[in-house]
C-alpha cells in the first residue's frame, strides 16, 4: 500500500512572523494525525523557523529548489549539502516555475535529482504539460518525455524515495483543477511508464501527487482515484485550516481515519 502524502509548497510567500504562525497553526491541527505523510516546504529563510515549530511531530519540512553542485561560485544559490545540514526532508525539482521562469532545462532537472538522491532526501519531480501543449493533444508525449529525460541513467534502487508531482501548468494558481478523470489517466500513464521501465513492482510502490489547485472542496473526488496517492498543494497550503481539511480528506478518500 501507497501511504498518501500531502505537501505544501509555499512558495515566494511569508515573512518569518507569519510562517511560525503558519507552521503553528498546521501543527495544532496535523501533528498527531497518522493516516498522511504531510510535508511543508517554505522558502530557504524560514526553514529552519518551521522546522523548530514542527520538530515534535512526524511533518516534514522541504525545500522548493536545490543546485546541483556541491558547493563553489554559485552566487544566490543553495546546496544540498547546505539542506542535509539542517535537516530538510524533500526536495521539489523542476516545478514548472522554475522552467518557465528560472530557465530550468530536463538536464538541470537531472542533475538535481542525481544529487538530491545522493544525500538522501526525497525528492519531488515535478512534471506536466501547458495549455498549448494540451490543446494540441501532446500531453501525454510532453509528460513522458520528461519522465524519461529526469530518470536518464538511474536506477530503481536509486530512486526508491522518489515522488512524482503531475502538475498540468494550466491548473496552477488558476483555479482550474484537472477533473479526476483527467488527472487519473495521466496518472496511469506516468506508472505504466514507471513499471516499463524500472519494473512493476518499483512503479506499483511509487507515489504520484497531483498537483493545481487543489482546494478542500475538489480533493476528495481525486484522491479516491486508484493511482492519485497525494497532493502538492500551493495557495491553499497557506492557509493552515483548508491546509489540514485538504489532509484529512485525502486521508479519508483512502480509507483512513
Ligand atoms: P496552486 O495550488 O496554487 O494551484 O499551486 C500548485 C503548485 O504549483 C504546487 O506546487
């Protein structure tokens, strides 16, 4: 069995006051709750603010964004070994901001996942397809594609933490959630090319998140999806409530408590 897993990617949003508050608030409601993995990923500055807030619970603190170098002139960048140090849990690699406005290729998107599996963190590849690409009836293609070009050259033993994020960019921040149907069937597409390539059991045994806005109100019917094993929330992971009724209903829609 998949455990469902639920994180919140925060974003370039928060000061450090209104994170503890935040992080407070998420742990009052979600510190003891068991039947979700749950995991919040907070701009670099305030993880380790977070992480004290959270350090008595089983939630996960991430980060947004990693190089993939292990330290030198990289000026404005952070490195993994600076992540292992404090203790972050996952990792978010090529969400579809930092392609879109980050220059952010499939080869960056590689090496990052290299280095993020080498110091152990559990990594969130993000992958998904425009509105153009949509229209044009390549989705499926463009989100192969990029499964492919990320998981080049690793192996199954390697990649065991993995997290997969299908976050289609028209549904980001527009509110346009994917139907379930729709984000099912690319859902099925991304483990049938998992199980091709790595084997049946390593791509039954790997979670898929999806991800664009993801509201207390759409995720029941998502989640109850046989291949929908979480959510990567953005807007409503900032609000510490629809947060936590986002979790609890995942939770719910599997059969937890
Ligand atoms: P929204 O939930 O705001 O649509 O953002 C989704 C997202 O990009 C999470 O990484």
């Amino acid at each position: 069995m998949r455990k469902p897993v639920v994180v919140g990617n925060w974003k370039m949003n928060l000061t450090l006051g209104q994170a503890v508050l935040l992080a407070r608030e998420i742990r009052l409601r979600l510190g003891t709750y068991d039947s979700v993995e749950v995991g919040v990923c907070p701009p670099f500055p305030l993880i380790t603010a977070v992480q004290a807030v959270l350090s008595d619970t089983k939630i996960g603190v991430g980060a947004q964004n990693m190089h993939y170098e292990r330290n030198g002139a990289f000026t404005g960048e952070v490195s993994a070994e600076m992540l292992k140090s404090i203790g972050v849990k996952y990792v978010i690699i090529g969400h579809s901001e930092r392609r879109k406005y980050f220059g952010e290729t499939d080869e960056g998107v590689r090496k990052k996942l290299g280095t993020a599996l080498d110091y152990g963190f559990v990594p969130i590849l993000c992958v998904g397809e425009t509105l153009e690409e949509r229209e044009a009836g390549k989705e499926n293609d463009v989100v192969v594609k990029q499964m492919e070009s990320a998981l080049e050259g690793f192996s199954s033993t390697h990649l065991h933490n993995l997290i997969i994020a299908y976050e289609p960019v028209w549904a980001i921040g527009t509110g346009k959630t994917a139907t379930p149907e729709t984000a099912q069937s690319m859902h099925s597409i991304i483990r049938e090319f998992l199980m091709k390539k790595f084997g049946a059991s390593f791509g039954y045994s790997i979670r898929i998140q999806y991800g664009g806005s993801v509201r207390p109100e759409n995720i029941s019917g998502l989640m109850v999806k046989e291949d929908i094993d979480g959510a990567l929330v953005g807007g409503d992971s900032l609000n510490g409530e629809r947060f936590a009724e986002i979790v609890m209903r995942s939770g719910t829609a599997k059969g937890g408590k």
